[in-house]
C-alpha cells in the first residue's frame, strides 16, 4: 500500500522524538493505519548541527517551500514553533490541502480560530493535542470522552518548569534562581523561560483548554495571568504550616448561566487535593463535569517522547481520516457565545499574610474592614515578628467575591496599622472551589 508522506517544521527536543517514535513503531502505527508512514522532508535552521537522532543530511532542508509546495506531502508536523512566521507556514500548509499537526501552543491560542476555519475550508484537519500538558491526551479526553458531559471546572497543572520549582522549592528548601537554572538545563523550560515563570505559556494552555472543554471562544487576552517569580520560602512555610500545598494553577469555571472565569495564579490546595501530590515536572488536569464529577489526567507535560506520543497520534488520527474520507471535519464550532464573569461573580477563599504594628486595637481595625465586607476568616494566625512592635498575621477567609477581596485588600493598603501586605493567594478546594 502506498506510503504517507510528512513533512515536518523542526527536528529539535519534540521533532527528534516524532521521527523516533515513527521509526520505532512503524509495526503498530501500519497496523493502526493500513500504510507505512515515511518522512520526506525536515526544516531545520542549520543542516549541519548534530542531532539527537540519526536522519539521512538529504531529508533536511532550509527551504520551507521543500515542504509546503511538493504534492507528494499529506501531512505536515510543526514543532519548530515561534508565532507570525510559523502561522504563515501552516496556512499555506491548509491552502496546499497538506492537513497540519502542530505542538504549538503559542499559535494556537493566539491563532487557532483562523487556521481552523482555513483548515475546514480546505477540508483539512488540524490537530494539536501536543500542545497542552505534552504527553497527557487531555484535548481528546475533553472533546470525545467527556463529549457527552457538561464541564462545569478545570483546574490544571500545565507548567511543568513552574511545578518544578515549586516541589524544590516546598520539598528541599531550594533557592528559586537554582532550581530554574537546573529545568533550563533538564529541556522542561522555554529558550526564553519568562513566559514559564510569569503564567504566559500555562494561560496559552489555558485559553486551549477553555475553549474546547466550554465550547466557548475564550481569548488570551480573557486570562487573568500571575506567576511565580513573587512567591517566597515564608509563603510556602506558612501555606504548609495551615496545610496547603502551593501550586501554579490554571483555573476555569462555568457557572449556570454559561458564564465562564479563566485565571492562571499561585493557588493553595489542601493537601489532600489530588493535584496537591502533582510533583516535580509532571502535569495534571482535574476536570469537573456534571454528570461524571471529579476526574484527573496526570503525566509528563514536556520531554522529547512523551510530547511526541502525542504528536504521533494526531498523525495516526489524520491517517484514518484519510481512509474514511472525513477529514476537516472535527474542528470543533464553540457552541455558546462568549460570557465572562464579572468580579462580583467569581468566588473563592484567600490566603493572606500582613506584617502589622502590633498596637491595642490593630486586630479589630482589620477584622473591621472583613466583617464590612461580610468577610469571615476559617483560619487565623499571628506570631510576634523579630522587629519589636510589628507583628506577622496569616489568614484565610471563607469564601469572598474577588470584588469584595479587592476591595478589602485596597482598604488594608490604607490602614496605618498595616505595615506591608506581605502576599496575597487564591485558595481552591475541589469543585466549586
Ligand atoms: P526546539 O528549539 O528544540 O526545536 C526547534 C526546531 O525547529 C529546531 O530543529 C530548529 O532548527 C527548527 N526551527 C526553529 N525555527 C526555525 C525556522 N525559523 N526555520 C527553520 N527551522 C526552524 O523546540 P522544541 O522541540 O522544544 O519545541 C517545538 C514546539 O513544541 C514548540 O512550539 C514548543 O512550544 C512545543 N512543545 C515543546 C515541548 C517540549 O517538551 N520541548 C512540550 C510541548 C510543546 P535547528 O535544529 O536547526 O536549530
Ligand atoms: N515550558 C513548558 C513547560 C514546556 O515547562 O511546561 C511544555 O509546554
């Protein structure tokens, strides 16, 4: 049976694993497909660099067109990424009737309606599972497993580098710089690892997850995004002391009226919350559903093989849509229109840490600017801090609406009694938070 050709965009980290995982289980994949699949041609940057794995010089070349103009290419997998250059490629890729996989989670939350309407126009599919949570099949899980559910929340671990510096960082006491440098050189983070540490690339992943478990198009710009790079070993300390675990989580709601919240910050989680013994590199994506309940999907969200397991099965899921002659036709049409919620509408608990004059009447000036606020606390501590005269408060509330906490923590900034708001976390249960 004749072969499938693919073109790929790259052959760094994710490319090397595809081409290894295609050569090692050409066996299972011909069963899966019915064809053997070969690899015609690799962009890469520079032909002569070593590589990971061993590839004939001829299959490389410089000139994208190689790829995206020859007839003979079905399929193209992108993993080189990088934004407006790479969209270019991948449109003409669609335009060419070429269906496109891509791990690229940069474009596809900034760009992924454009190209799925030029995909479905040219009756293309355009996958692109690899690009949340890496080896995790989480897009499908939502799309096809939970199909027939409605998804009511998703909490997600999707940073890998972030998760492993927070675990060092809780588990071994370890400084924030070492523990980055040692996920730069352990692959997990970006060339440029700003958009790890400051929330970017989990809220990529989060518009990605949104809009597919809400069928809804949710935006990058809908993400309300905060990163690690201000959390402190005191944080984690105190967070323990009261029984939580710190983790970067991507959080996105519904409520009843469709009305959606998405948010990627610093959050506690009891400790037994399952996404709480999420360590170390791994990910992890909780998702809610009405009629299911709670489920979790847990794995490797970076790394060579495991993101190329993913790419790979896209490209098994492209094949059998050739056989059956349906390709184009799953891009998924968001069903309901875009509502976000309002600050009056999104509940959850507060972690808080104030440094305060320790002075007859600091404790009911504070508790004073909650209860107007009809704010109570679950959990409180205060210890004398080294300074003479100042003290160290640690609270959590009861649920607060983020109008309300907002506005408590502006009231608190003015109060003379407070020194310094020390930090501020989200604090998350399970379900409805
Ligand atoms: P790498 O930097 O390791 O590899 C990129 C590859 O693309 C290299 O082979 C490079 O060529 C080539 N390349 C980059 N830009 C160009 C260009 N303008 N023209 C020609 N070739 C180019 O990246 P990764 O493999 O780590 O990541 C690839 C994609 O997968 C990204 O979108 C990333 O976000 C995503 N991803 C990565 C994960 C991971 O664990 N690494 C996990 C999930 C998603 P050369 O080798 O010659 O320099
Ligand atoms: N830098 C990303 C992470 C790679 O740390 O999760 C996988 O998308």
């Amino acid at each position: 049976m004749k072969a499938i050709s693919i073109g790929m965009l790259g052959l760094g980290t994710v490319g090397s694993g595809v081409v290894t995982i295609i050569e090692n289980h050409q066996d299972k994949l011909m069963h899966q497909v019915g064809c053997p699949i070969k690899i015609k041609k690799i962009l890469v940057n520079n032909i002569n660099k070593p590589r990971a794995v061993e590839i004939p010089q001829e299959l490389l070349t410089t000139n994208a067109n190689e790829i995206l103009e020859d007839p003979e290419i079905d399929v193209v997998i992108e993993v080189m990424g990088g934004v407006d250059h790479t969209k270019g490629y991948l449109l003409k890729a669609l335009q060419q009737k070429k269906h496109v996989v891509t791990a690229n989670k940069d474009l596809m939350a900034v760009y992924g309606t454009e190209l799925h309407t030029v995909a479905a126009e040219n009756g293309c599919d355009l996958f692109y599972e690899a690009s949340v949570a890496g080896g995790i099949p989480i897009l499908r899980s939502l799309v096809d497993g939970l199909a027939s559910d409605r998804i009511l929340k998703m909490m997600g671990i999707v940073n890998g580098t972030t998760n492993f510096i927070l675990t060092k960082m809780t588990k071994q006491g370890a400084a924030y710089a070492e523990v980055l440098k040692e996920a730069q050189e352990l692959g997990f983070a970006e060339a440029d690892p700003t958009s790890d540490v400051g929330g970017l690339d989990a809220a990529r992943k989060m518009t990605i997850l949104a809009t597919l478990g809400f069928s809804m198009k949710v935006d990058l710009d809908d993400v309300k995004v905060q990163g690690i790079t201000q959390i402190t070993e005191d944080d984690l300390k105190y967070a323990k002391q009261l029984g939580y675990t710190m983790k970067l989580l991507g959080i996105a709601s519904r409520d009843e009226d469709d009305k959606v919240e998405v948010s990627v910050q610093p959050t506690l989680l009891p400790e037994n919350h399952p996404l709480a013994s999420v360590n170390d590199e791994y990910n992890a994506v909780y998702v809610f559903g009405d009629a299911v309940g709670e489920t979790m999907f847990y794995g490797p969200g970076a790394g060579s093989l495991p993101t190329a397991t993913s790419v790979v099965s896209d490209l098994v899921g492209v094949i059998k849509n050739m056989r059956l002659g349906v390709n184009g036709r799953s891009a998924v049409t968001p069903q309901y229109p875009k509502k976000l919620k309002s600050a009056d509408e999104i509940f959850s608990k507060y972690f808080l840490r104030l440094h305060v004059y320790d002075e007859v009447g600091t404790f009911a000036d504070i508790t004073g600017i909650f209860s107007k606020h009809k704010v109570s606390f679950e959990k409180i501590l205060q210890m004398p801090l080294k300074r003479k005269e100042t003290a160290e408060i640690v609270l959590v509330t009861h649920h607060a609406s983020l109008k309300d906490y907002e506005e408590i923590l502006n009231e608190l900034k003015d109060l003379p009694a407070v020194k310094e708001i020390k930090c501020s976390y989200r604090v998350e249960r399970g379900e409805r938070g």
